[in-house]
C-alpha cells in the first residue's frame, strides 16, 4: 500500500501525458509484474514513479549552506527590521485594529 505522500499523487486526476522509449525488455519485465499484481501498465509505472518523486521531492528543496552562509542567514534574520514609513503605517493600523 502507498504511503500517504505517494497517494496524494494517486489521488490526483491523469491530466497529463508521459511518452518515453524504455528498453523493450524492461517494458516487458514492468508489464509482468503489473499483471501479477492486477493493476495495468500505466497504473504500475505511476505508481513506481509517485513513490520515487514523494521520496525524493524534499532534497530538490533543501538550501545547503556552508558554515558561513549560515552565520550570515543566522544575523539576518535576528537582526530587527529597519523602520520604515510602510512598517511604522501598519504598526499603527495594528495598534488601533488589535488595541496593542
């Protein structure tokens, strides 16, 4: 059974078209294992494919810094954030929506 991440790619209409050139007998092997599993061709490669990308979809998202990019992100973000007319409008809009 496919993991929940996996299903979410299931769950989703086929609205799309996927053409490829495979070698003939790994199409052949897939189409074996699709019918010993009851499922056709295409739900099989899918599925194969869902669970690769749901496995693999959060590295392509990752930032890798070095240890002084991270010192450098790190000081940005304690740092506090210049005022400016735009800031100090919407912290009086604040003050009297919410009263702080």
């Amino acid at each position: 059974m496919p993991d929940h991440a996996t299903q979410a790619y299931l769950d989703l209409p086929a609205d799309d078209r996927l053409e490829t050139r495979i070698p003939k007998i790994l199409k052949r092997h897939a189409e074996t294992v699709a019918k010993a599993r009851g499922e056709t061709l295409s739900e099989y490669v899918v599925e194969a494919l869902a669970e690769r990308v749901a496995s693999e979809i959060a590295s392509t998202q990752e930032w890798r810094l070095t240890a002084t990019e991270q010192g450098e992100l790190l000081r940005i973000l304690s740092a506090p954030a210049p005022t400016t007319a735009a800031l100090q409008a919407a912290t009086r809009r604040a003050e009297d929506l919410f009263g702080v």
